[in-house]
C-alpha cells in the first residue's frame, strides 16, 4: 500500500505554472517523518506555491506528490485529515475572536461543542493566549495572531504540519516563542514543514533544509552539510601591521581548517569558516604570536551569500532579506 | 503518551507536544450538516462582530418602499395608500434582491483572506463555507422582509391572505433568493473585487427588477418590452407573491417560482462548487 511509509512526503518533478511564470519547476523532494525541514528560499522562489500543492490548495500542472503515503490529488481528503496549514498570511478569521476561531476549527473537525469548547480553552491556555481569548482578532499583534494560528492548526494534532514563513515581521520574543512551539510539536512526533527566507530560521529549526531557487531545488541535506558546502560564518581580520599578514593567514588557515584570502590593502584578512567554535581560539592564538590585531568580525552569512555559494547567482527575488546575526 | 477512548467513535491519537493538554482526543469524521451549521454560525458571529454589515438589510427596504411609494402612489393610483396596496410585494421582491447581491460580496472578500485557505484544507465536504454562509444570509433576507412587510403594515398595507398570506409571500421571496444567490456566488468566485461583483450585479438587477410588474402594470409598454416582462422571472415572482399576500395565489404560480429557483440553483451551484474547487 504504502511504498514508502517512513516518507513525510514525496515529490518528484512538481510544476505549477501560473501564466508564463512557472512558479514550481520540476520540484523534487523527499522529506522523512518525524523532522522538522526547512524550504529555504528568497520571496518568489515558488516556496509558498509548493507547500499549497502539498496541502491539497492546488493542483499541480505536472509531476506527482504523496503526503503521508496519499496522493495530493487522487486521495486528497485523506491528506488533508492528517495535515494542517498555517499560511503565510493569518489564516485565521479576523473578526472573530481568538477563542470563536478555535471553537469553529474544533467544531469543523467534529469535536461537539462542548468538546470544542473545552478543546479550545485548552489551547488557549497552552499557547498562553487566555488573557486575549475574547478580542476579535484584528486587535491582536503579529505574534498573538501567529499563535492563534498556531494553535488553530493543532486542534487535531497534524502527522504532518506545514508552517508557511512562520516568524516574518515577528519581533524577536514571539519569534523565539514561534520557535518554542514548532520544536515542541516536532519533539511529539509532528513532522513539520516550514519556508522561510531566514537562514538562522531553518538552522534553528530544521534537520534538513531543501534550498529552493526559481522553483527548483538547488541544494539539500542536513544543516551541518549545508554549513559545510556554505561556511557556517564569515570572518574578517584586519591586522595593525601589514608585515604579519602572510603568518597570520597561514596561522588561520591551519586553526580554521579554510581558505583564507588576503585583502589587496594587505592588512585584512577574510575566512569562511565551517566550525564557528574554532574562530576564538584562532584569534587568541594570534595574538600569543604576537600578532597584533586592529578589529574583527564574524558573521553567520547571509541568505544572499548562501545563495551566491549554491546557485553561482545572487538572490533574484524581490527582495533579497538577510538577517545578520552576530554570534 | 496516550489517552484511553470513552467510545468506539473516537480513537485514540500517539503523542501530544507537552505545552499541550493530554486528555487529547481524535473526534469522528463531522457530518456535512454539523459543518454547514458552524458555518452559519460563523456568519451569525460576523453579524454580531460587524453589525454594519446589516445596513443593507435595514437601508435597502426602507428607502425602496418609503420613495417609490411616497414618489409614485399619487401618481400612478390617485393616493399613496391605494398603490402600497399593489407595490408592496414588488418592493418586497425588489428589497430582498437587492440584498442578495451583497452574499457575493461578502463572499468574494471573504475568499480573499487566509482563512479560506484553512477551511480548504480541513476534511470537510468542500462546499461547506459557502453553503453556511447562504445559511446565515437567508436570516439576512428574511430579516429584509419582516422590514419590508412591517413598514408596509405601518403605513397601511393591509394584506388580504392574512398571516398565511404573509408567509407563503416570503416563502416565495426566500426561495427565488436562494436560487439567485448562487448566481452571485458564481460572480463572486469569477471576478476579482468585491465591487466588479457588485457593479455586474447591480447590472444585472436593474433592469430585471424595473423591466418588470413590481411598479406598475406591464399593460401600457411597447411590445418589445412587453415581451421581455413576459419572460422575465421575476414577473412570475412579483405576481405570485401579489396573489399569495392577497391569499389567491395558485398552484401552478407557486410551482413557477419554485421550478425557476431550483433551475438557478441546477445551473450556479455546481458552477460555484466547481470553481471554488479549482481555485488556487
């Protein structure tokens, strides 16, 4: 029945064409149960357009998917009784209030309606979303909506979850509380699917991540192999005198294990590194060789240098986000 | 961790995540009715939430029945209180037309939020969202005839079928809407505004309505026209509930108006269904 019951999902040649734009390009993808995996991928990179023909929202123009082990287009009530989907945008009902969104879900999935009652204070209460339970969700902020969101997509506990770009325009509290609430999720045993344009995002959450360019994917594998193609981080170095600089390239091309390049100006110096725990200790060897150090950095890269690494090309999205994070 | 099930209907799910409550139960497959029915819910809360949305409902009425009888009464029957007499069920049919308009628009914004999205992905039979919300919109026509038919009585409309009369009247209205209504829903999920849906819409009802027998007898038009008011639906409608409010309407108007609503209903509903289906 089930060729391959330990597969969330299966994919293999996706395309959407909307006009002339084919949005989803011949999509492969394989994604194990019980992970948390990440589309990572810049606005318009057809992220949004894969997990709606995933979550039975459209059909696609070509190739075949299966979630769970059913076929998103022949057996799609089955897929959609074992999924659910928090969309890019609040998918939940604006004029209502948190708690009569989450009875209506509740009573949408059968629960009676002193269940759906008793079903929706429960999650109101688990999401910490009590004191706001009777507003009308208009009034609610980003994070309090993305909660209720949330929460509204786990009346039923999904086997398989997908989250569209759950943290954008979030703050950075509600985000790491986001975070808090997709890990919990997986640790019970939900796969979850998540897009998000952020690096940091799916190296914090994601056990594998597929690197979607132009409805293709361009790269996957675990956040460690990813790292490994990408650097994990860049460094810069720039030295006070410009006679140490060949030593200390040397030096940190040994600890760091990278190519080092030596900056035309002939004092600076930039890695890629792949193994951020390594960056102290090559510079506190430094300067015990006396090398004497004017300033430095290090960064995680950014979606646009991952990308640059991936495709060759920089992000062609309409907007190319980044988020530096210092470590 | 798992939880016993009370009953044979409910089964048991594996893991819940631990901010979450563990008396944790998967409920049976709902039925359509139950899911249309918190549908209509759902459309009884937006009233309540956004009672503007019934200005349509209490402005379209008034201001129809209180200018054309007041404009035309003297006029067209020597005295405002002989015409109510005779325009009152065609402002009764113009009123709740008029609203019914609004279903598609509410229904073409209503499409355009997230929530869709998740009802389309629920397990649920597909047509549901759009069903309760006809289900909640009837309450809004019935609710335009009880203001329409009140007014009336104010002003001294006096309806020779009685109470019965009165009734049947807006069974009639209600059925006729139901099947219209899918000719919006259609609109509603064809174009892309709310207001391209009420512009066509509007297109569509004006002359429906004037080109008709709701403000005076057909007998004095050109042929031409004469020939369209003959044809036109909403003629047989305007005579049925005419004769039902006076309580000698016949079998065979009632039956036309029914016949007229459930080809409405066979030709837009499966169009509607089918293209709320396909939507991406």
């Amino acid at each position: 029945m089930d060729p391959h019951p330990e597969l969330a999902i299966e994919a293999s040649s996706l395309v959407k064409v909307f006009g002339r734009t084919r949005a989803v390009d011949g999509l492969d993808l394989a994604v194990p149960r019980g992970t948390v995996y990440g589309f990572l991928g810049p606005n318009g990179a057809g992220k949004t357009t894969a997990i709606r023909i995933l979550a039975t929202l459209l059909r696609p123009d070509g190739g075949s998917a299966r979630v769970l082990g059913y076929d998103v287009e022949r057996e799609a009530d089955r897929v959609r009784q074992r999924v659910s989907l928090t969309g890019q945008f609040a998918s939940v009902d604006e004029d209502l209030t948190g708690l009569e969104n989450l009875v209506l879900l509740a009573r949408l999935w059968g629960h009676s309606r002193r269940q759906a009652r008793a079903r929706a204070s429960e999650l109101l209460d688990a999401f910490d979303l009590s004191d706001v339970a009777g507003r009308q969700v208009k009034t609610y902020s980003g994070g309090l909506r993305r909660r209720l969101d949330i929460a509204a997509s786990t009346i039923v506990t999904p086997e398989l979850l997908f989250l569209d770009e759950p943290t954008t325009g979030l703050d950075p509290r509600s985000r790491n509380q986001v975070w808090r609430t997709v890990r919990s999720l997986a640790d019970a045993g939900t796969t979850v699917l998540l897009t998000t344009q952020y690096l940091d995002e799916a190296d914090q959450l994601a056990d594998r991540i597929a690197v979607i360019d132009s409805g293709k994917v361009v790269a996957e594998g675990t956040t460690a192999e990813l790292k490994r193609s990408v650097g994990s981080g860049s460094l810069k170095v720039r030295l006070l005198h410009s006679e140490q600089q060949s030593q200390a390239m040397s030096m940190l091309s040994d600890f760091l294990d990278a190519k080092v390049h030596a900056d035309p100006d002939n004092v600076g110096l930039r890695a890629r590194v792949s193994q951020p725990e390594h960056v102290t200790e090559a510079l506190t060897q430094l300067s015990r060789s006396a090398i004497a150090i004017g300033d430095f950095s290090f960064g995680r890269p950014s979606l646009d240098e991952v990308f640059l690494a991936l495709t060759g090309h920089a992000v062609t999205g309409s907007t190319a986000t980044s988020r530096e994070d210092a470590i | 961790m798992t939880t016993p099930s009370k009953s044979g209907l409910e089964t048991t799910i594996g893991p819940t995540f631990d901010s979450a409550p563990s008396s944790y139960i998967r409920p049976p497959q709902p039925n359509a009715l139950s899911v249309v029915l918190a549908f209509g819910w759902r459309a009884v809360l937006k009233i309540k939430h956004v009672p503007e949305q019934l200005g349509d409902v209490i402005g379209i009425p008034i201001m129809f029945t209180l200018l054309f009888t007041y404009l035309f009464g003297g006029a067209l029957a020597g005295s405002t209180e002989n015409y109510l007499q005779y325009l009152l069920p065609g402002s009764l049919v113009m009123g709740v037309m008029m609203v019914t308009i609004y279903s598609g628009v509410t229904l073409n914004t209503d499409l355009s939020t997230g929530v869709f999205d998740r009802f389309r992905s629920l397990p649920i039979w597909r047509p549901a969202p759009i069903v309760g919300a006809l289900l909640g919109d009837g309450g809004r026509y019935l609710a335009a005839s009880g203001i329409v038919i009140g007014l009336g009585m104010l002003l001294g409309f006096r309806p020779g079928g009685g109470v019965v009369g009165v009734l049947s009247a807006v069974g009639l209205v209600l059925a006729f809407s139901f099947g219209l209504t899918w000719v919006w829903t259609t609109l509603a999920l064809i174009l892309r505004t709310p207001n391209a849906v009420m512009n066509l819409g509007m297109l569509v009802l004006f002359p429906l309505t004037f080109a008709s027998n709701v403000f005076v007898d057909p007998n004095t038009t050109p042929g031409w026209l004469q020939s369209f008011i003959d044809i036109n639906p909403v003629t047989d409608l305007v005579t049925a509930v005419r004769h039902a409010m006076q309580g000698t309407v016949s079998t065979g108007e009632v039956s036309g108006v029914l016949v007229t609503s459930a080809v409405l209903v066979a030709i837009f509903a499966p169009l509607t269904i089918r293209l709320y289906a396909t939507k991406s």
